[in-house]
C-alpha cells in the first residue's frame, strides 16, 4: 500500500542510523504522512521492511500519540489545556473551538475539515493558548500561538484556504529577555534578524570556539566543563563534565545524545534555542562529541517541535556545507554526523533511558540502571545524553573559560541559566538569569509582577513535577541547592506562577491527568496508581470526594513516589503531595460543602478478598438485599 | 569457592554467590521474595515492583527490587522490616485494583501467583472505590492459546519468553499507561511452535489453554510426571488428568533435556487419549470380516496363526515390525519373543536398518546451551523439535554460537547461520567434498604438511562459494565445544551411505568427528535400536555375530538364538508375496504410509496387527490386538542422547485396550506356556530390570532409580572409532527426463501424523501442501492453492501447491504424513531420496 517513493524513502532513512531499527519512527511518519494514518496494513508492510515482527511495529505506533491508528480529518487540531496554559485561559478557547467547530474533544466535523483534541504541554506556555495543526497526509504542521477567539477565527479561515496555507512558523516572541544584557549569552542573539542563519552567527564569531576545542585534547575539553562545574539543564542537574567522566577507556563507538524532547509542562526554553540559535548548540555539540571522541550525535527533538527540526535540519545542511559537520570537520580528520531525530508525543522519552529506547527503535519506555548510558548507552555503547541548554553552556565555557563561567551563581551551582516562566505573570517568557537570584526579582524584576498585581498562591519552581511551594520562598535564591532548602527542587527551570483565587483542586487534576496520559504503563505504581489519583480528584472536583479519600492519596501517592521504576513516577505525584501538604484544608473545606454527608460512591465491585475477622458488621441487615423475607 | 560472598537478609547472615540477583540468593536461603515479573528463566525486567526490599547504602536505607539487584559481599537487606512489608502490601493493592477477581471461574485459580501472593503479602482489604477498568476478556490469540486482558498484569513474561526463547515477538504491550494491554498483531496470529509455553510462565489466569481450560481445577487432578513423546527429544511434562481422562500437559523442568519448556505438539495434542475411534476391543477376521472378539481367542488365534506357518514354512517365514514411538519394554518384549520363541531375525522398525544413524545418537542435547559452533545438517529442528531449536538460537544470539547449516531447503535457523549451504539433493557429496578439501587447505595454512597436493585445494560448488568453504571450514577447525548433528534427510535413501560418508570425512579432517552425532526425529528411535529392534542387532546392540552376548541373552531368555540375520523392514515388505508368510506389526502403519504395499499385506497367509487405531494396515489384518497408548500405560523412552526417561501411566487404558508390553507377555505364556519361567516380568519396572540385564549400556539402571530426570547412557560404552569413508565422488539417484525434480521430504511439526491428527481441534493446522520455489511454480504456469500432482517411478500423490520461496529451484518439497497424500508412495525402493515430476491435476 506503500508508494515506491516512500518505500524509498524508508530505506534511505534505514540507511542512515548505524542500526537500521532506529529509523521505525521515521519509518511510520513517512507511512503516515503519505496514507492520512497508519492502517495494519502499512505496519505490516514497514515490518516486511525491517525484517520486524508485526506486532512490534503496531506496539511502537501504539506508544506514539503522534502516530493515528484511524483517520483523521483534513485537519488535527490540538489545544493545550496543561497547567501552565490553563492558567493562560486555554479553557475557554477549548471551548471556543468546540463551539465553533461544532465538535468535542476527540471527534471530526461532519465535513472531515477537522478533527479536534486536547493536548499535553507544547512547550508554548508563555505563549498560549496555543493550538498545533497537522495537516492530514502531508508533513505540514506547525503552532498557533497566543490565540484569542478572533484568532481562533482567523486560523480556521486560513487553515480553509487551500493554497495558502500559513507558512513556516513565525510565533510572537513574548520573550522578555532582554531585561539585562550583560547575562545575556545563550540568548544574546535571538532577537535579530535571521538569527537562525549561519552567516549571522559567523559574523558573531560563531564556529571560532569549536575550531579552538577541536585543537585541544578531549581530557582538556572534558577538564574545563568540570572545572566551570556546568550543571545539568534537563532536570537533574548532574555536573556534565563528570558525567563524561564516567565514559569507559577504550570502548568505541561512542554517542551523544541531546535531549531535546522538552515536554516537561512549563518548560519552553530549549525551544528557542533550536528555533532561533540552533547553530550555537551545533557548536556546544561538536565541542561535546569531540571531547567524548563521539563520531554520532543524535538531537532527539520532541515531535511536536516541528518547525525547530526544521530549523535544525537547515542549520546542520549549512554548517555541512562549510565544512563544520560530517568527514574531517574543519580540515582535521574528525568525522561527526548530527541527525536530527523526531520523537513522536511521548513525554517520557525525556527520561535519558527512555529516549534511548526509543531512538532505537523501541517503545520509549524507561530501562534499568545501572548500567549508565555512558556506560552502556546507545546500541550498548557508552553514550552521553545532555540537555540542548547544557550543551549550548559547554560551548560558551568554552569560548570563556570556567573562570569565566564561575562569576555567575552560587559555588554549587556556578553559572547562568535559562529560566521559563509562565502563569499568572505579566511578562511571561525565558530569562537567562544567574543561579541563585530570588523568585521575587525575577517574578517581580524581570517579569513586572503578577496579572493584576493579585497575590501569590503559590509557585511552581521546575516544571510541572516540581513540589509546590508557598509564596514565603519568594526570597529564596533559584538554584539547586535553596530550593531544595525551601521543600522542592529546580528540574527543568520552569517557574510557573499561580495566584490567589485560583482552585487548588482544578490544577491538582489537571496535573495528575497529564501524567496518567504519559505513564509508560511499565511499573505497576505509576500505571495503576496514577489513574486512580486522577479518578479520585475527578470524583472530588465532581462533588462526590469524602475525607477518606485525602488519606488514600496521601497513602498511594507514597507507593508511587518510593516504589516507581523510574523517576516518572515520583515526579508525577510530588505535586500532588504538596498541595495535599500545603492545600489541605482547602481540600477539606470543598469535599465538607460539596459532600457534607460524606457519601461514598457506589462502586461496582467493591472487593474483600479476605474476610475481615476484626471488624463486627452488626448492621448488615440494613441492606435491603439481606433482609428477610417477610411473609 | 572464591566466588561465594556473605550477605545479610534481616539480620540472618547468608551465602551466596558474587552477582547473583537477591531473589536467587534468597530463594537459596530459604526466603520467598515474592515476585511477578521476575521468572529464573527470563532477564530481570523490574516491572512489577512486588519485590520490594530495603537495602543499606550510603545515603541510608532504601526500596530495591529484589529481582534486579546483584548481591556484592557485605550487602545487607532487610526483607520483613515494617517499611518492606507496608511497600509490597502497597504493591499488592495497586495490582489488584483494577484485576476482575475472578478467580472462581478462573483456571489459573488454585496454582495462581497472584491468589497466593494476596493472601501472603495482602492486607486483605481494598480501598478502591472506583469502576475498574475493563478490557477485552477471553479472546483468542490463536487457536491454542486464549487471552484474558483483564487479569493480565503486565508482568510482561509472556512478551519476553517469545522475544528472548523464541525470538519471535509476536506478542507486544499496545498503547500505554492505564491502557496498556498485552496483545498480538490484530491481523497475525501467535504461531511460535512453543507459544503455550507462555501459558505456564504467567503469573495469573491471563494466558489459558484453549483446548483444556474450564475442564479442571488444579487442585483437583492427579498429576503424573511424564514425557512427550511426538519427538526424539522427549521433553517432560506433566500429565493432569481427573477421573482418568487426561486434562492437559504442562512443561516440567530438565536441564539436561528440555530446559522449562515444551513446544506446543507436546502441551496441545493430547487427543489421542479421547479420541472416539479408538480400538476398545480384540478384533479377528470372521468370515472375511473383523469382528470382536474376546482377548483369549485374539490371542489363540495369534498363537495357532503363527505356530502354524512355523511349523510349515519354518521360523524365517515370520517377521515383525517393531515402532519407535513404542517404549523400550514394548519393543524390547516383540524383540524376545520374535527371536526367543518364533526364532528369526525378521525384526525392523521404520527407522532401523534403513537410516544411517549414529547408534549412540547425539552426546547431549545440553551440549547446545555451552556449544561455540554448531553445525546442522539435513536436520531442521525448528520443524522437528522446537525447543532445540529455540536453544539453538539462544546459543546463536546469546552466546555468540557460530552456526553452520547445510540443509535442502532454507529452514528457519538458516537466519542466524553464519554459512548457511542449500545444495540440491544429489549435490550434497560434491559439497561435503569440497569442505573437506577447504578444510585441508585450511589445515596446510595452518602448518600441516601431511596434506597430499592434490587436496591442497579448495573448489567452489555449485551450492557453496570458496569463502563459504573456506569459513565454514576455519569455523570448525577452530571449534572447541562444537554441537554437529547430520538428521534424516541426509541418512535415508539412495546415495545416503555416501552422504554419510563424506559428512563424516570433512569432520574427521577438521578433528572433530567425535562430537559428530545424529539427531532422531522418533521418540523412541534410539531405544527402539537399544532394544535390538533391528535384523542383525541384539539388545544392547551387539551383533547377533557376537557370541558372548549371544549366549548371555540365551541364557536368560532359556532358549537359543537364531544367527542368520533376518529380513529389513522394506525386505519384509518385499518379500511379502514370497519367503514372509506372516508379519506381526506393532505400532506401526506401512500401508498408511505407503498404500501401495496394500499388495504386499493382502499376499500375506497371516497378519497381526497391534495398535492404537484401526489404521490402514490394520484393516487388513486378521487379527488386531487393541493397544493401550503410552499415557494409558508405562514405558520407558530413550530420546536421542540415550537418556532412558521414564513414562508412568497416567490414565486407565480406552476400553479393553491393553499396554503393549503386557499384550506380548501375555502372547508369549500363551505361545509356550513351557518357556513361562523365562517370562516373568509381570510390571513394567521388572521388564525393565530384565533389559537392564540385557543390554549393558542400561546395567546400572532401574525403573526406581531413572528418577523424574531419566539416565543417559555412557557414549563410551559404544566406542565408535570413525574412519575415512572411500572417496566415492557421490552416488545419487539417476536424473531422468521424465522426473526432472528433486524430492525433498522432511517433518513438520504440524504434520497428518496418527497422534497429531487425533487432536481434532488441531488437525486443521497441518500444512497439507507440496512445496516449489516461485520460479519453478511460475516455469509450470502453477500458483498456490492449485491441485497438483507429484509422481515418481513408484507412484504418484495429489494436493494443493505452495509457493514458497525457502525451496531451492529444482526440488520439490513435500513433507511427512499428509492425511490423504503419503509421501511414501512417491519412495523408491530405498527410500525417500528420488526424483519426481510436478504436474497440474484436475481435482
Ligand atoms: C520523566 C522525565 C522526563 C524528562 N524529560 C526531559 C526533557 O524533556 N529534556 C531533558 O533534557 N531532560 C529530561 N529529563 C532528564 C533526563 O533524564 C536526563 O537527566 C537529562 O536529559 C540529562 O541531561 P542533563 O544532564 O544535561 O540535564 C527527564 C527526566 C524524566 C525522569
Ligand atoms: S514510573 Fe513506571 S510506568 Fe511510570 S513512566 Fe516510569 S517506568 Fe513507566
Ligand atoms: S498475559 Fe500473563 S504473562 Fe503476559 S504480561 Fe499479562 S500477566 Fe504477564
Ligand atoms: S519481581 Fe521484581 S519488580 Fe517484578
């Protein structure tokens, strides 16, 4: 059912991973773009091709939300409705869209122009609502961003008019950046014209670093980045430098791996540096894979962030063509391919193992550690996965030193980094502020204050799976160690900001559906009790919660935190535990109005599998089923 | 014993070996650590999180999972502190929330993990109010297996046994999170050949078998250890059975034979003991009819039918047929009683005299598991023992086995071979000559000067390249723990003897002749020759040229032998219309397989027939003796690396029927009520101690002491020096222009064969087809599902065509025991190794 072009195509894409396998995903794009989805007869037909069972390609589709397994209509449209966006108002454009289309949530117009969906966090947050448009059949997709209804109008007329499609992807920059130049690096040139193209970034002395490193040793390379004491940006914050320590002597090939899959709700910082500087994270990468002796690099970009592989892929062509990538780059004798890998809807694929199984060609679930990636990585091959904002630090460390770098931050954490911040702010946007400067300078300071100079509730310091913390940590440096002080931890750097008068329950839900979305399903905690969380809180936004339910979460949000597989799992119930620790008496007030008689829940099946010899049932012949038969 | 550390599990100090996993080292120590997604079998997978313990490090204590933590000496854990038990109680209730409970119907009910390990480690009280989520419930994966998603617990055991036994995945989890399930490819089917196996290996009641399930509770059956007996591994299971009708068969472990597992032959086609048409009584011919009658006048007439032509025609006018798939006592009694009292050599199985195999078969089957190389020729274990062959592409994937296969069709292992060869038949002694020669120059490269000129030599074939050669040949010269198996395909018919020949030449110049051995496709085949089932063999396997064993078996069974050695089974069949007046066949069925000796039976003055059904054979008969199958009675069965294993009785013979080994005791008291003190052998283990007596390789062993694991005889009791065999330059069938094809004849596990076919619901499963390369199909103008027909100077056979493209171009492949199209009626008269012609049949 294939066409020989796509057939091709795939084989092409076989071809360019050092184990065919890795380019399934590819594979199943290129099917889908050509059939509008994927029917079992196309998997069938890629499973012929990879020499594959076909189970397993219909279990990797079956991991993917990006990948259909029924039509869809002309259009597909997705609306953010996580967190941060819901904070932004999406609600009300969602229901806009269904208004105006006529349609709910995961149906089609009678018309087949439009099928609509809500949708995980974009990586949009400060720039939402945000809707992501995919054209059926075609590899035409890109973000609507700062939607209001009238936009909402506007994007469907446009989207109509057949031939004129909205081009490439210029979103709004909100970006308020700029408050402070003298720490503006990562983001020094985001702001001009063209700052994507290699010839701005050359005339900026783009590519002077990496020829400098590539004249160095790799120990010497690997030596300053530990020495500037570059901190993790992905969410762990493990020191880079020593991670590429850890890389076995003499066992080659070896890989890097960039984590660019940024799906960690309110995090959106990686996305401007793919879509605006991607060539100063080619630099940071091939000082990285020179300092590792990597003759691969594989960015892993999340597949919804289409345009910035586009803009990736147009920086790797123009950096090939000088002579910067692939055989004997800069006139030495170091090769370095950088293939830019699409995921395809799946937030666990951030998770460094996770993503490795997936860029093999796997389902993106989580493996064991040890051993390490840089012990056993890619195809069993030691291999480092780093953050694209790590990587884009090494290259400016390695432009100006550790010294250089150090003059930033704290001792612990050392440097500048770039900070996502959205919710209830006035100026939303990515800051590139030292380590530890407070919440209240950069809330206050850089973003102008909340929306309508309300209170804070609350702030969310790290992305979504970051515990909650009280606005009395407003003064609280932002980096590892004070927050880790002030109850929770920095992760990715996205700051989110709720204020008063925003329900504590809403968003406690909210955020616990995301993660019952993105559970992998590996680990029983993560699997069953996730979607129980979420069943609860739905039951208790709904009216029907009782105090005994609190207990419950507070119980099984402990297995899933201590007992998970991987850290998904711990990460998808730490916000919930902080509200519950720190809203608790607001969960308590709604559950006593909304069900001041604590009525429990009918329940279908309600299982005793051992009797309970403890408790005396005296009043079992309550139950109407039990009573005696009168005559 | 440097590799034994200490650690500690609440306080209690045990020893255990450096890496192991803490599971094992706790199992050892005597603590269950419960677990789900863990199997001894399968790589740790950590999924379940049912294992949880604390574990001392650094940063205090913290929840490991037991499964996948390797033990490192002064580790220290604790497995019944309050915060493990509360973590694996937390476990619990998180698996059980969303489980149906439905244990009351539910097979895996009484041996199921999940129901133990809630009452062990539950708290006994859930607290989960909400709807369960519902998946689909009893649905079909194939025709064998059922799937249940709701009790499934996605432990992913039975994803990863078919990935990493079978390396077939056709099992995966689709979508994720809460709605992951487990599930095939909704257009394929699960066809894995030991796909059942995934239904022992599951922790909970999810995976069921199709064919048995709601017809047992487990705690309501008996359960007899047994053995498979549809291949010449012969694989232990477990016979349950409840009130005397067999239920099912699960695996049962043997390291030594068959790892955990069976192949779905074993577990699924037990029909034979339900079957409707089987024998219920002694029938004699009655005024040219077979009519019932009672076992006294069957066996009269037996008596009076052979004495007579006895005492006419003398004792060489009667001949028996013995059977591989019958146990040793069976064979070994119709043996004693045909030379002992009859007094003739006219003794032969199918398999006998007529098969070139090595009469110590294979040195071990475990040999795999450790094997550097492995060589398969003639021989497709994936078709005639699948759990071989998974351990076959263990070693090849795991291990880093290197694999040489010659074979005439590209069989399923032909994948992971590192030089895979497809010579036609009647090529292959050109072939197995040219790696000798390959193998000669290899061993000059290497310093040897003993190598005459004119070998020096390698020369390309037709189905093999000088790399090839010369691979295959560096491949087994460097060997050091080689597995090298040659099979039927190359040991029976015309040419084989030189096949053999030049097999074993190339072997003895790489050096390693001595790990040559023969893989048997028959269950028994080895035992059937052990038991002197042969026209020119003892029991024991002396040559009845042999004096001394001669005289010591005379002196047991009081009689004296004859000497002359006696007729093959082909020769018996032959001569049929001439010296042999009377055949007396035992589990065995030549008109079945070959219709056309129909004529040869009806010139015999005499038949008895013993057997499980009224086979084709056994209609001519004039007398059939009702045989009880092996699970309606006890045996021993010795598999093709002479491991002599054990069969108990597990169920009460069908209607009259009666074990074969007792059928001939009883025969013989009645044939020469005289010789009745050399006849005391009135239970199956005093028939064995007699063997035992018999054939020395079986001295040391008794029915009491084969264990649940069975003996394997000594290979050095056989020395079989192996020499150079006379460079022939290959003999092979004759080409003729009227046949211009090349027959290709092997097993498949789904076959018509007697036994398979009694599974009804499984008989649709045989691939009735004849196989021709697409080429050839398209050349004759034929497409799959066309009617054709194949003929041969013998005779001719009608059925669908296949197109296949792992059929080498000029052969046809058909295999064994297609119901309606016996391959043997295509079979010179040396056997299978001929030429046939392919023609479109009007149906
Ligand atoms: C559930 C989960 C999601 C993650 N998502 C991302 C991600 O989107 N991007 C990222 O760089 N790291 C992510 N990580 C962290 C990675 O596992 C890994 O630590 C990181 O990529 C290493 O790079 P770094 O040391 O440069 O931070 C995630 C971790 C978890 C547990
Ligand atoms: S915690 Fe378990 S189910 Fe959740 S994402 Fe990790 S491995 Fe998957
Ligand atoms: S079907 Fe059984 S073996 Fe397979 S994953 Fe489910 S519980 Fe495990
Ligand atoms: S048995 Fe250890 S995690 Fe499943």
């Amino acid at each position: 059912m294939l066409s020989d072009s796509a057939r091709s195509e795939i084989q092409n894409l076989m071809a360019q991973y050092p184990r065919a396998r890795s380019a399934i995903l590819p594979a199943l794009y290129v099917a889908q773009q050509e059939i509008g989805w994927l029917p079992d007869e196309a998997m069938d037909e890629i499973a012929l091709l990879f020499g594959m069972e076909p189970a397993e390609v219909y279990a990797i589709a079956g991991f993917y939300n990006m990948f259909y397994k029924e039509p869809k209509g002309k259009f597909h449209l997705e609306i953010c409705t996580n967190v941060p966006c819901m904070l932004r108002g999406s609600g009300n454009i969602a229901d806009y869209l269904q208004e105006r289309l006529g349609i709910g949530f995961g149906e089609t117009t009678a018309d087949g122009n439009f099928s609509l969906d809500h949708m995980e966090c974009l990586g949009s947050c400060a720039t939402g609502p945000v809707v992501f448009a995919r054209r059926s059949q075609s590899a035409w997709g890109r973000y609507f961003e700062n939607l209001t209804p009238g936009q909402v109008d506007v994007m469907l007329d446009e989207l109509l008019l057949e031939d004129a499609l909205p081009g490439e992807q210029t979103p709004a920059r909100p970006y308020h950046h700029d408050h402070h130049p003298e720490t503006n690096y990562l983001l020094a040139r985001i702001d001009k014209p063209h700052s994507h193209k290699i010839e701005t970034y050359l005339a900026d002395g783009g590519y002077e670093t990496a020829r400098k490193a590539l004249a160095m040793e790799p120990a010497e390379v690997i030596e300053t980045v530990k020495k500037a004491g570059v901190r993790g940006r992905g969410g762990a914050g493990f020191p880079a430098g020593v991670k590429w320590g850890f890389i076995p002597k003499d066992i080659y090939p070896r890989y890097l791996v960039v984590n660019a899959d940024e799906s960690e709700p309110g995090t959106f910082k990686d996305r401007l540096i793919l879509e605006f500087d991607p060539h100063q994270l080619l630099e940071g990468i091939i000082c990285t894979s020179w300092a590792i002796q990597a003759h691969y690099a594989f960015v892993y970009v999340r597949g919804e962030y289409m345009f910035a592989q586009e803009r990736m892929k147009t920086a790797i062509a123009e950096a090939k063509a000088k002579g910067f990538l692939g055989k004997g780059i800069f006139g030495s004798d170091f090769d370095l391919e950088v293939i830019i890998h699409s995921g395809a809807g799946a937030y666990i694929c951030g998770e460094e193992t996770a993503l490795l199984s997936s860029l093999e060609g796997y389902r993106g679930h989580p493996r064991l550690k040890p051993p390490f990636p840089a012990v056993a990585g890619l195809y069993a091959k030691p291999t480092i996965v780093n953050n694209v904002e790590t990587i884009s630090h090494v290259r400016h460390v390695m432009e100006h030193g550790a010294d250089w770098y150090r003059q930033w931050g704290t001792e612990r954490s050392p440097g500048l980094q770039l900070i996502s911040l959205s919710g209830q702010v006035k100026k939303p946007g990515v800051y590139e502020i030292p380590y530890g400067m407070t919440f209240r300078e950069l809330i206050y300071d850089y973003a102008g204050g909340t929306v309508d100079d309300r209170p804070i509730k609350s702030i969310i310091p790290g992305g979504l799976s970051m515990p909650q913390i009280l606005p009395d940590a407003l003064d609280v440096g932002i980096d590892f160690e004070s927050i880790v002080g002030a109850g929770s931890m920095l992760g990715s750097g996205g700051v989110i900001v709720i204020c008063e008068g925003e329900s504590i329950i809403p968003i406690a839900r909210r955020a616990m559906s995301f993660y019952v979305e993105e559970s992998c399903g590996k680990c029983t905690p993560c699997r069953e009790g996730g979607s129980w969380m979420e069943k609860i809180l739905k039951r208790i936004e709904a009216g029907e919660g009782t105090l005994e339910d609190l207990e419950t979460m507070a119980r099984v949000t402990k297995y899933i935190d201590q007992q998970s597989f991987c850290p998904f799992g711990p990460a998808s119930v730490w916000g919930l535990q902080s509200t519950l620790r720190l809203f608790g008496d607001e969960y308590k007030d709604f559950i006593l109005e909304t069900n001041p008689n604590g009525h429990k829940p009918d329940i279908p099946v309600r299982p005793i599998y051992r009797a309970d010899s403890g408790e005396l049932h005296e009043n079992l012949l309550d139950d109407a089923t039990l009573a005696p038969l009168v005559p | 014993m440097s590799d034994w550390i200490t650690i500690t599990i609440d306080g209690q100090e045990i020893k255990a070996k450096n890496g192991e996993l803490l599971t094992a080292a706790a199992a050892r120590a005597g603590i269950d650590i419960p677990v789900f997604c863990s199997h001894p079998k399968l790589d740790p997978l950590g999924a379940c999180r049912m294992c949880l313990v604390e574990q001392e490090g650094p940063r205090g204590k913290a929840l490991v999972t037991a499964c996948t933590t390797p033990v490192r000496d002064g580790a220290i854990f604790h497995y019944e502190s309050e915060k493990a038990i509360d973590a694996r109680q937390g476990t619990m209730e998180l698996i059980l929330i969303n489980h149906p409970l439905d244990c009351p119907i539910c097979d895996k009910g009484g041996e199921c993990p999940l129901q133990n390990q809630a009452l062990e480690h539950g708290t006994g009280k859930s607290h989960f109010w909400e709807e369960k989520r519902h998946k689909a419930k009893g649905y079909p994966l194939s025709d064998l297996v059922m799937l249940d998603q709701e009790r499934c617990i996605l432990c992913w055991r039975c994803i990863r046994y078919l990935q990493e036994w079978e390396d077939k995945p056709q099992l995966g989890l689709f979508h994720r999170g809460g709605e992951t399930v487990v599930d095939k490819f909704p257009e394929g089917e699960l066809d894995a050949y030991t796909s059942g196996s995934i239904i022992d290996i599951c922790p909970v009641g999810a995976l069921t078998n199709r064919l048995s399930r709601f017809s047992y509770r487990p705690w309501d059956i008996d359960r007899t250890p047994s053995i498979c007996t549809h291949c010449a591994q012969g694989c232990n299971l477990i016979i349950d059975s409840r009130n005397n009708e067999v239920r099912r068969h699960v695996s049962r472990e043997n390291m030594a034979v068959n790892d955990e597992w069976i192949c779905d032959k074993g577990r699924f086609a037990t029909g034979i003991t339900k079957h409707p048409d089987r024998l219920q009584e002694p029938l004699a011919r009655i005024d040219g009819k077979l009519q019932p009658v009672s076992w006294q006048e069957a066996l009269q007439r037996v008596v009076t039918g052979l004495k007579t032509i006895v005492q006419r025609d003398g004792p060489d006018a009667v001949g028996a047929l013995g059977s591989a798939k019958l146990s040793n006592e069976a064979n070994y009694l119709l043996g004693k009683f045909m030379r002992g009292m009859v007094g003739t050599n006219n003794i032969d199985f199918r398999e006998g005299a007529a098969l070139l195999a090595d009469p110590r078969g294979v040195p071990a089957l475990a040999d795999v598991r450790e094997a550097d190389l492995i060589v398969l020729m003639g021989s497709d274990p994936s078709e005639e023992m699948p759990v071989l062959a998974n351990l076959i592409k263990r070693a090849a994937k795991r291990n880093g086995a290197r694999l040489i296969i010659i074979h005439p069709r590209r069989i399923e292992l032909a994948k992971y071979a590192d030089v895979f060869l497809n010579p036609t038949p009647a090529e292959e002694v050109a072939l197995f000559d040219a790696l000798t020669r390959a193998t000669m120059q290899a061993r000059m490269e290497a310093g040897d000067e003993e190598i005459p000129d004119w070998l020096r030599e390698t020369e390309e074939v037709e189905s093999a390249s000088v790399e090839a050669l010369a691979l295959a040949a560096r491949l087994t010269m460097q060997a050091k723990n080689p597995f090298i198996v040659y099979g039927a395909d190359y040991a029976w018919g015309f040419g084989a003897r030189d096949i053999v020949g030049a097999l074993t030449n190339w072997l003895i110049t790489a050096g390693c002749e001595e790990r040559l051995g023969f893989l048997h496709n028959q269950a028994n085949a080895q035992g059937a020759g052990d038991m002197g089932i042969l026209p020119d063999y003892l029991p024991g396997r002396s040559p009845i040229s042999d004096r001394k064993a001669r005289s010591a078996i005379e002196t047991l069974w009081q009689t004296t032998l004859p000497t002359q050695p006696g007729l093959s089974y082909g020769g018996m069949i032959a001569s049929a219309r001439g010296r042999i007046k009377a055949l007396y066949i035992m589990g065995s069925d030549p008109v079945g397989e070959k219709p056309a000796d129909a004529d040869s039976m009806k010139a015999l003055e005499f038949l008895v027939v013993q057997d499980v059904f009224l086979t084709k054979t056994a209609q001519m008969a004039d007398v059939v003796l009702p045989a009880a199958s092996y699970i309606e009675s006890a045996g021993t069965f010795t598999n093709t690396e002479r491991r002599v294993q054990r069969a108990p009785q597990a169920v009460r013979p069908v209607g009259k029927s009666v074990a074969d080994w007792a059928i001939l005791m009883h025969l013989a008291l009645r044939y020469d009520p005289a010789a009745s003190a050399a006849w005391k052998t009135a239970t199956i283990s005093e028939v064995f101690a007699e063997i035992a007596q018999v054939a020395p390789m079986y001295a040391d062993m008794s029915w009491e002491n084969l264990g649940e694991q069975g003996q394997q005889w000594d290979r050095e009791a056989l020395p079989m020096g192996k020499r150079m065999h006379a460079y022939s330059g290959g003999s092979a069938t004759p080409t003729d222009k009227r046949y211009p094809y090349r027959l290709v004849v092997s097993s498949l596990l789904w076959d018509g064969g007697t036994t398979f076919s009694a599974t009804s619901e499984m008989a649709h499963l045989a691939s009735r087809s004849a196989r021709l390369h697409p080429h050839d199909a398209a050349d004759l103008g034929l497409a799959s599902g066309d009617l054709v027909e194949v003929l041969s100077v013998a005779g001719s056979i009608k059925l669908p065509l296949r197109v296949d493209d792992s059929i080498k171009p000029g052969t046809v492949f058909v295999p064994f025991s297609l119901p309606e199209a016996p391959v043997g009626t295509l079979f010179d008269s040396q056997g299978p190794r001929t030429n046939v012609a392919v023609l479109k049949a009007a149906s």
